[in-house]
C-alpha cells in the first residue's frame, strides 16, 4: 500500500500539479503490481502470454533484411567474375579486380544515404509513430531500388545505393526502439538481437543468390539480385498495415485508450492491462515532469548526455571488432588463397553459420547479462583476430590459407552471437523512453559515421590495389577491439533485469557503470 507520507513526498517533488498517475493511490498500486510481475516473469512465461509482441517485434525487426540484402550484395559483387569483367581494371597477378575507390564507394554511399535517414528517423517517428513512419520507408524502398536496378556504370550504381540508404536509416533507427517497447521486460534482449538475425537472414539469401550466378557470364548476374530486393518491401508493407502502434508512443502523445487497445493486441496478460498501462504511464509521466517534450538538444543535456554517449559509442563500436571482415567475406576469403567458387560457397556457409549464432545469442541473453556477453565476446574476438594477424604473416601455403578463411568464419562467428545481438539490446534498453526515437537515430548516425571511413580503410587492407593484407589486418581490428573492451568496461552499464523507470533512476542518480548490478531501486521510488 502507498501511504499519505509518500504521497506527499511525490507532491513536493513534481510540485502541486503533478499528474494524477504519481499521486493517486489505486492506479499507483497498480503500476506497483504491473512493474512487479515483469520482473516475477520469466522468458517462456512471456513468450507464452505474449506471442503476438513477439511476431510484431519480429516483423519490425526484419525490415533490416534490406539494409542487409544490399551491404551483403556489395561485397559479394566486388569479387563476381562477370562484375568484375564489366566494371573492373586489370592488375597484374590478380586479373580484373574493382578499383579501391569505387569499391569503397559502392559500400559508403549507402550509409551516406542512411546518415541522412537516422537523423530524420526521430522527429518523424515522434510526429507520426513507428507504424506509419515505417510504412513510409518501405514505399521509398520500393521506388529507389529501381535506380540500382537500371544502374549502367558505377556512378549510377552509387547514387542508387545512396538513395537506397535513406529508407535503410529509418529501419534501423525504429526497429530497435519498436521491438524494446512493445514486449515484456525479460523478451527485450531475445527481441531486440533479433535484428542481428535480420541481417544474417539477408546475408544467406544474398551469398545463395551470388553464388547460383556466379557463373553467369552477362549483366543478368548482378542485375537479377539488385532486382530481387523487390521482394521484401510491399509483403512487408501488408503486415506492417495491421501491426499495432508502441503503446509508450500512444501514451506520450496522450492517446491512452488506444494504447490500452495496442496493448490488449500485444498480448494474453497475466495482468490487467489498465495495469499495464498504469505503469507505462507512471514512467512516462515521471520522464516528462524531469524533461519535457523531446528535442535533438535534450540528448547532450543532464544525464541524457551519458546515455547518448553510451548509445554512440555502442553503436559505432560494431564496425571494430571484426564485422567488416563478415560485411566482406567472400572478397576475404579470395583475399585468403580461396578460389572464387569455393570463397562463394564459404560465404554461404559462413551466412548459415551467423544464423545460427543468432539463434543461439535468443538463450545468451536470458542467461547473462548486457555487460558480460559484451566484454566476453570481444575479448573472445580480440584474440582470434590477433592469431589470424600472426598467421597471415608466417610463411604462407595452402594450410596458412585456409587457417585464415576458418578464422575469418570463426570471427564472424563470435561476432553474430555476442557483439552484434547484445549491442541492439543495450542500444534499445539504455536510452528514456522520452528520447528514445531521438536517440537510436543519432546513435545509428554515430555508427555510420564510424563506418564510413572504416569501410575504405577495409578496402585498402584487403584489395589487391591498395594494401593487399590479407589476413594481417586482424592486427589493426584486433587494436579497434581492444579498445571497445577498454572503454565498455568503464562506462558500459549492466542493465539486464531493469525497468525504464529503474533505468531512469540509475541514470539520474548518476550510479557509476560497474554498481548498476548492485544498486537497489524500491518500487515506490519515482526519483
């Protein structure tokens, strides 16, 4: 029960015109009883009451397919021999081969184009929801992929890719948040790692469909898999028409009883859902009285500004830990000593490999936490990386080659179980709800702005114009990776078992990173 003192309290801190939900005694029990059984609730006990949270959750999340679909297209087109006889130059002992510049620009183009859609991602999303500003992402896909499809040089074949990435922007910045907001508090990080599962699903469709064209000889073997990206937008754009809006966005915009309605969609409770909405509104409202209406500048504000940091830095950390050599595997894998043929049949068992990661990252995230899997698995990382350096620079012969295409898989490997999955999560569970649109846009930003030239630099390591490393570069993402480590252990927070409004708390009272496990938060704490 909440006493009068307590009551009190809450009115001296929000002042006398606090909201009704953070002095009324019945809808605070309420939020009390709802918070209480989130926490009681176990993995399958939530998958069980809540199936359809996790098919919307899902469906969100496998709007990343796209994004994927194409970045994992660019690689595999850098090492086809008909692209490469078309578009390429010729270099003495490796034969036609995509020049560094335009291979580098075929895979930045796209995140240029993305740049510009994470940041318009949150005032859209926080104007028309995730719902609709999805549905209009996916009607652009649809028009843009026609450039890339009629593409007749790689200038053209660029700007399509540009354009292409817009829409990529707004996926990635909604899909998180989405999946985060609409299931119970143990199925945020199975949902939320979901979206690593996306990109191996397009990963294994994309090395599939290249290496079944490969050997085509005329333009039909790269025009066919742009062209096949058409597949995903408009089946995608019927389901997405009947999935239910975030009932926390329903409830920021004051639009209570349809978020009671998406909420009762979303699954069978346990509880009742005025009690569900009791407790979402409770921390929206207590967000609001400490924040106000969200804009970009709230995000380098107070302790929002930690929580930016985090996201960024989360973000951004994915392209230094070994993802590129995944983004790029069957050029590696040619790069290794692999011939063509077989470095596409390794890309598709690598993509297979990654898809089962992610299967398994669903049971690593209910059993440790943000922080652990996110330490472990670089650490893991750091030292394959380190090994696929040392082999690449003993003598090389066919064993050394295939050591380092089996460490390039290991790698990948690693990565699509821990870093990948675990990072969305931390993303989506780290910043307010208040902010939350706002800040997985700029976040996503920080990672293309980290990518972008990560990419070239890439490129230079692996094409046989540039720096032709091989397997050596695992020295320089080996560093990269050390320091994500380093900086994960300061300020990387553990955040597995915690509400939004406990979330809030922590952050307000400024609890260091490493006593975030630690640190009881009591139920009637609003503050």
């Amino acid at each position: 029960m909440v006493d009068d003192n307590h009551i009190q309290n809450e009115k001296r801190s929000f002042g006398h015109d606090a909201p009704e939900i953070l002095v009324n005694k019945e809808l605070l029990n309420e939020a009390y009883h709802a918070e209480n059984l989130e926490h009681e609730q176990g993995v399958w006990d939530a998958v069980k009451s809540h199936p359809k949270a996790c098919f919307w959750a899902f469906i969100m999340c496998f709007t990343i397919v796209m994004e994927s679909f194409d970045m994992f297209l660019n690689g595999n087109f850098v090492a086809q021999t008909a692209f490469k006889n078309r578009y390429g130059v010729y270099v003495e002992g490796s034969g036609y081969t995509i020049p560094t510049k335009w291979q580098s620009a075929l895979f930045q183009s796209g995140q240029c184009g993305a740049f510009i859609g994470v940041f318009a991602a949150g005032p859209i999303t926080n104007r028309l929801g995730y719902r609709w500003t999805t549905l209009l992402a996916l009607v652009l896909m649809n028009a843009t992929i026609f450039i890339s499809f009629f593409a007749d040089s790689l200038a053209v074949l660029t700007i399509g890719q540009a354009f292409e990435g817009v829409p990529w922007g707004l996926f990635i910045a909604n899909s998180p948040a989405y999946a985060s907001e609409i299931v119970p508090l143990s199925l945020r990080g199975a949902c939320t790692a979901t979206l690593q599962m996306s990109w191996s699903i397009g990963g294994i469709v994309v090395a599939a469909i290249t290496y079944a064209y490969n050997k085509r000889s005329d333009q039909w073997a790269w025009r066919v898999p742009l062209a096949l990206q058409w597949l995903f937008p408009t089946p995608l754009m019927v389901l997405i028409w009947f999935a239910p809006e975030s009932p926390w966005w329903l409830i920021r915009k004051g639009r209570k009883q349809e978020a009671l309605h998406s909420i009762k969609r979303l699954g069978n409770l346990k509880t009742q859902p005025e009690e569900v909405l009791a407790m979402m509104d409770r921390t929206v409202e207590i967000e609001k009285q400490l924040g106000g209406s969200p804009t970009l500048l709230d995000l380098v504000k107070g302790t929002d500004l930690r929580r930016t940091i985090i996201t960024c830095l989360m973000y951004a950390s994915q392209n230094f830990a070994g993802n590129l050599i995944a983004n790029q595997a069957t050029f590696f894998f040619e790069q290794a000593g692999m011939s063509t043929d077989f470095s596409f049949q390794l890309n598709l068992i690598n993509s297979c490999l990654q898809f089962i990661a992610n299967t398994l990252a669903w049971f690593l995230t209910a059993w440790f936490g943000r922080r652990t899997i996110y330490l472990w698995g670089t650490a893991t990382n750091i030292t394959f990386l380190m090994i696929l350096g040392i082999c690449a620079s003993i003598a090389q012969n066919k064993s050394t080659n295939y050591a380092q295409a089996c460490l390039g898989v290991i790698i990948s490997f690693v990565y699509a179980l821990a870093l990948g999955p675990i990072s969305y999560t931390i993303i989506a569970e780290t910043s307010s709800v208040r902010l939350r649109a706002l800040s997985t846009g700029v976040g996503r930003a920080a990672y293309y702005v980290a990518e972008i030239p990560m990419i070239y630099l890439a490129s230079r390591m692996l094409n046989p114009s540039g720096w032709n490393l091989a397997g050596k570069c695992g020295y320089i993402w080996g560093g990269t990776a050390c320091v994500c480590w380093v900086m994960a252990f300061f300020f990387l927070p553990e955040l597995k078992h915690r509400s939004y409004r406990e979330t809030d708390i922590l952050f307000n009272r400024k609890v260091p990173a490493r006593k975030f496990k630690s640190t009881v938060v009591d139920i009637k704490d609003n503050e």
